[in-house]
C-alpha cells in the first residue's frame, strides 16, 4: 500500500496539466530555460529534464499535446523496500501495484526498471487513446478547465519550466 501511495503521489507531482489550471499562474522565474523545438511531419517534440534526474518529453501537433513519456526515480527506502527482498521480488510488487493502478487504464502503460537503489519508473500517455476524464480520475492529469478536450502543450510547459525543468530539442 505504501508503494502505491509513494507512486501515486510521484505520478501526480510529475503530471502535467489539462488545458490549464494554470491560467491564474503568474511567471515567476527570469532566468527561464531556453526551449527548442523540432518538427517531423508537424509533429512538435520537446524534452524536458530538472537537476533531479527526471525527464518528460512531449510529443504534439500544434497545441495538442498527443504523447507524455514521464521517466523519473524513487529510492528503495522511500518505497519502504527492505534488503531481505531479492531483485525479482521487489520488480514483481512493484509491477502488480502498478499493472492494478495504471496498465489497465487505456492509452497509459507504466513499466519498471530496477537501477542500483532505485526503481525507474516510466509512465507513457497516449492522449489520441486515453479519456481526459479517466486520467483525471487516476490522478494523472490535472483538472484545469472543464470545457477543454486537448492537454495544452503550451501551458503545461510552461508549468514544468516554472517548476525547474528545462527544454529542448530532443
């Protein structure tokens, strides 16, 4: 249970933002990130990263974010793992509470990777497939405003370059 909580509070802390609760949110930051963009077949990709190591990249066309990959890291003491647990053991628990979770929610999958001390996590949202409404629910996706249909691609950026992440060209 406690994985859960700690993944759940993870993914909500590394999530990004409907069409935007972040309308009131004022710039905070002058010395903000320079951000590249580059476009294949009109498709924007944007990848950003913070100084602990977490990465999201966005893929988009215009201002509809339409792909989120999320990759990030937790310390095994943070997920309450003890040493008498072997590799195999620990990968298992962790990918039932996550399978349970997320992999059964359409257009997400979260996988696992064990890394010295830590477990990597990444999660992948297709937002051609998923419902904002069910990615709302799972806590994966902010509300923001109730009318819109589309994950802004502009606003939510903007979100992580307030929060310490810079962007560019992937």
């Amino acid at each position: 249970m406690r994985i859960q909580y700690l993944l759940c509070v993870s993914l909500l802390l590394c999530g990004c933002t409907k069409l935007s609760d972040i309308t009131d949110q004022k710039t905070k930051s002058a010395n903000k990130a320079p951000v590249t963009t580059k476009k294949v077949n009109k498709t924007t990709v944007i990848d950003c990263k913070n100084d602990s190591s977490q990465q999201v990249t966005f893929e988009a066309k215009g201002d509809k974010i339409q792909k989120m990959t999320q990759v990030f890291a937790m310390n095994f003491s943070d997920l309450g793992i003890t040493d008498d647990m072997n590799s195999e053991q620990i990968q298992a628990k962790i990918n039932s509470s996550l399978d349970e979770k997320y992999n059964s929610i359409e257009g997400v999958h979260v996988s696992t990777q064990l890394k010295e001390e830590q477990v990597e996590v990444t999660v992948e949202m297709n937002f051609k497939t998923a419902d904002i409404d069910t990615l709302i629910e799972n806590g994966l996706l902010d509300k923001g405003e109730a009318k819109s249909d589309y994950v802004s691609l502009k606003k939510t950026q903007n979100v992580y370059k307030t929060e310490g992440f810079a962007c560019m060209t992937q």
